[in-house]
C-alpha cells in the first residue's frame, strides 16, 4: 500500500486510528531551560461529512504571535493548572469557546521551540460532533477549521527557502483559504498529519 492511499484509508475512520497511532509515537519531550512551558490542542471533529482541524488567526494586539495562524492553547499558569494537559483545554475553552467536557485526549505530540521563547506541549483530542464556536474578541480574529484531508498527502507541505543565521534553509508551511500557517504550528500540524501516513503496529 503506498502512503498516499495509506493515508486516504485512514481518514475513513480518523479518530480510530488516532486511538491506535498516536500511543505509539515515540515522545520527544525537552528541557524548559529557562523557557516558559506553554501547551496547546489539536482538535478534530467532524462537520460537512469529514473531519476538520481546529486553527485560530490571533489578534493583532496580543504580546506573542500577533496575526499569526495558531492552534488553541497558551502559557502554563500554576495557580491555575495542575498539568499542561489542564493548560490546553483550558486555553481552548477561553479562546474559542469550547468545553474540555466531551474531549477525548489520544495522546502527546513532541514539544516545540518556537523563537517567542516558550516550549509548547501538544495535545490532540478529538470530538464527536463540531462544537459551537465562541471565540474570544480579545485574542481571536478569525476561527478557522482546516479539512485533515488538506493536511495529509502529496502536496499538503509548501516549501519555500529562508535565511536563517547567515545561509538557507527549507522552511515549510501549510495554506488555507488564503492564511500561511507557518512556524511551530507548521511543525506540529505536519507530524500530526505523519500519523495518517503511517500503519500503527
């Protein structure tokens, strides 16, 4: 089976196959070193007969990633999260409006190093049915609910050469509906989107 059609199978029935990929992803977990821990959620559910990704646009205001195309989620605050986990549901919940009550959480993806300064944590978690959307003025310019066919298979990934520290690298990113997603986002999307083109053992 190629990984194309490998991938296609596997979107028949997502969430199942999220429930059997993802406790096997081998976890890559990295040392704070003086960053500030900060978690987010990927979250998938369906609507219009297939399966969509939760993103946000931030604000223009906001102190980190102003405009920028993210996935819910934010800092850790100790006096008010016990655990990263509690971190990203909570965030969501402020951001978008979505309960954690009804969230069923398949596991971790490895954490990120984005340059603002934070490692990020990333959770996914899946719905039954799509939620009713109330995104927070403050922090949320646009919702958008990206279709996980569009994440995974040939031609999802868009390259495009950078500087970076004097020579070029390979930066890739993700397009929807006119919005790059770019960025750490980008990187945990695209080992998201690796699950569905792998066969769990």
């Amino acid at each position: 089976m190629t990984q194309h059609s490998l991938a296609q199978q596997t979107l028949v029935d997502p969430v199942g196959h999220l429930r059997i990929a993802l406790p096997q992803h081998p976890l890559q977990v990295l040392d704070p070193a003086g960053r500030r821990p900060a978690a987010v959620l990927v979250l998938i559910y369906p609507k219009h007969g297939e399966h969509v990704v939760l993103l946000t646009k931030r604000t223009s205001h906001l102190e980190h990633h102003r405009g920028e195309v993210s996935l819910p989620g934010g800092a850790f605050h100790a006096a008010e999260d016990p655990h990263l986990l509690h971190t990203a549901l909570r965030e969501t919940h402020e951001e978008v409006g979505v309960s954690p009550h009804g969230i069923e959480i398949h596991g971790q993806l490895d954490d990120q190093m984005p340059r603002s300064g934070f490692v990020i944590s990333p959770y996914v978690g899946s719905l039954p049915d799509a939620p009713v959307l109330i995104p927070s003025v403050d922090e949320v310019a646009e919702v958008l609910e990206v279709p996980l066919r569009s994440l995974v298979g040939p031609g999802a990934l868009h390259y495009e050469p950078r500087p970076y520290e004097g020579r070029l690298i390979d930066s890739f990113y993700y397009l929807h509906n006119g919005h790059v997603i770019w960025g750490a986002t980008a990187r945990i999307l695209r080992q998201f989107a690796g699950l569905f083109q792998a066969e769990p053992h």
